[in-house]
C-alpha cells in the first residue's frame, strides 16, 4: 500500500469498529493521517529482507483533547486497526503493537503528534559494550530532539547532557514521588546517545521490565524508576547499530511524525 491507501484503509476499518464497539464516536482525521505517515515512515527493513511495522504507539495531545483516550475501549479499537492494516500492507509484526496516551498543553486543540518506534533489541544487545564515560569529548554531542515522558502525561525534553533525576529539588528532574530515591538516576549524553545510570537507588532502576545498572537508551525504551515509568523518545535518532538496513517505504510523505510511547498492556480487543 501507498500512504494514501493504508491512510484510508485505516480510517475505513476505525470507523467500522467505531461502528460496532462505540458508535457515535469518531477519531478525528489529523490522528488518522498522522498514524498512518507514522506506521509507513517508521517502517524497519529486518535482515531477512522483510518489511517491520512499528510496534510501539505514543499519541500526544493536548490535555483537554486525551481526556476522551482513557476509555481503553478506543485505545483497543485503535490497536486492532493498526494491526490489522498493517498485516494487510504485508508488514511483519514482530511483537504485539502496544499504544499509550501522553499530553503537551503547548499543542492546539485540533492536532496531535505520534511516536512510533520498534521494540526489538534485547536487553544482553544492549549491555554489550561497556561504556567509556571518562572522556570529556563524549558529552560534545548531545542526541538531537530526545525527551522523556514521565508517567504518560508530562514531555520532558532532554536538552542537557547530564540529567539528574530523583526526588531532591536540585535534580534537573524532579519526580515527587516516595518511590523515588533522593538521587535515584543520571542521563548522560556519551557518543550521541543517551545513557541512564542507577544511582544506587533503593528501588532501583529498570529498562524494559529489566535492572540496569547503565543501558543504552533507544525511543521507545521504558524506564521504571522503583515503579514511576518514564518513556525514552527521539525525533530522528541515529542508526541502529544491531540492523543491517534502516530505511521507510518508497512514497513516503516528508513530512516526518515526531519518533516517541509506554510499554503496558491495553485491554484485549474482540471483533464482533
């Protein structure tokens, strides 16, 4: 499928199980374009020549605008269209596509942004070359338009090379939450890439459901500061050192979606 037909083919199937599941609601069409430029866009070429479809979802809207996408009935219709186009645009789905809601007051009423990035990696690709954090050069470039969102509905952006994170009020940010250590972690920009450190937290510091002591950061990595997620995201990150090709479908519009979404399990979808 070009950008056109899965943008409308996914409209087409939203509608149908808006019809079904949850009639007289309606997915505005900003939402719907800007999905479906994010699915073809952030589409991965895997080793074996195929074709992955993002497999992690972030919608950011205007707080007043999300209030309406806690209804995990919506979240579920949404997740079923994007997987059904997507295997019907002949896209492997490596892992379940997981979607999540985070606000930015500074976006109008009317648009919204979508992350979208591929969970792949495991944590042993990760942690596989040790760190030189020694040298001075290695902060010189700080990884271009990376932020965090913290629990779902603060952006954080990540305009500083080192950030600390805790519940003291001279942490970069500060996360009032008593789960929190104090001084609980750091964000490091080394070599282009962010890296979050564990500070000797009492809770600890975990990256996709692991503990971490120091891990690479890529957009769509979880971060669990004793239980407070925090989500890593990158509008155009730098190459994937772990892929061999990296590259969207031909026909892509140019306008690129903003690359950003939380890990967590939505309620299951059963089509009637």
């Amino acid at each position: 499928m070009n950008l056109q037909e899965l943008e409308a083919r996914l409209q087409s199937l939203i509608e149908v199980d808006l019809l079904n599941i949850l009639p007289g609601r309606k997915v505005e069409d900003v939402i719907v374009q800007k999905l479906a430029a994010a699915i073809q866009l952030n589409a991965t070429t895997l080793e074996d020549g195929s074709m992955a479809a993002p497999n992690i979802y972030a919608l950011i809207m205007h707080p007043d605008e999300a209030v309406k996408w806690q209804d995990q009935q919506l979240l579920a219709i949404l997740l079923h269209s994007i997987t059904t186009v997507t295997q019907e645009a002949g896209f492997r789905i490596t892992i379940s596509p997981t979607i999540t809601i985070a606000t930015d007051e500074k976006l109008s009423f009317s648009d919204a942004q979508i992350v979208a990035s591929h969970r792949i990696e495991t944590m042993a690709e990760t942690n596989a070359s040790p760190l030189d954090t020694g040298k001075l050069e290695d902060y010189s470039k700080l990884p271009e338009n990376a932020f965090l969102i913290v629990e779902g509905v603060k952006v954080f952006p990540l305009k500083l090379p080192v950030i600390n994170i805790g519940r003291r009020l001279d942490n970069q940010l500060v996360i009032d939450d008593p789960r929190v250590s104090r001084n609980h972690a750091q964000l490091r920009a080394i070599k282009g890439r962010f890296v979050v450190f564990d500070l000797n937290s009492t809770g600890g510091t975990f990256v996709n459901g692991q503990r971490a002591s120091q891990t690479v950061l890529y957009p769509g990595d979880v971060i669990s500061l004793a239980g407070v997620a925090l989500i890593f995201g990158q509008d155009n990150p730098p190459p994937r050192p772990d892929l061999k090709v990296t590259a969207p479908l031909p026909n892509a519009t140019t306008d690129r979606p903003t690359a950003l979404l939380k890990d967590h399990s939505t309620a299951k979808f059963k089509r009637k």
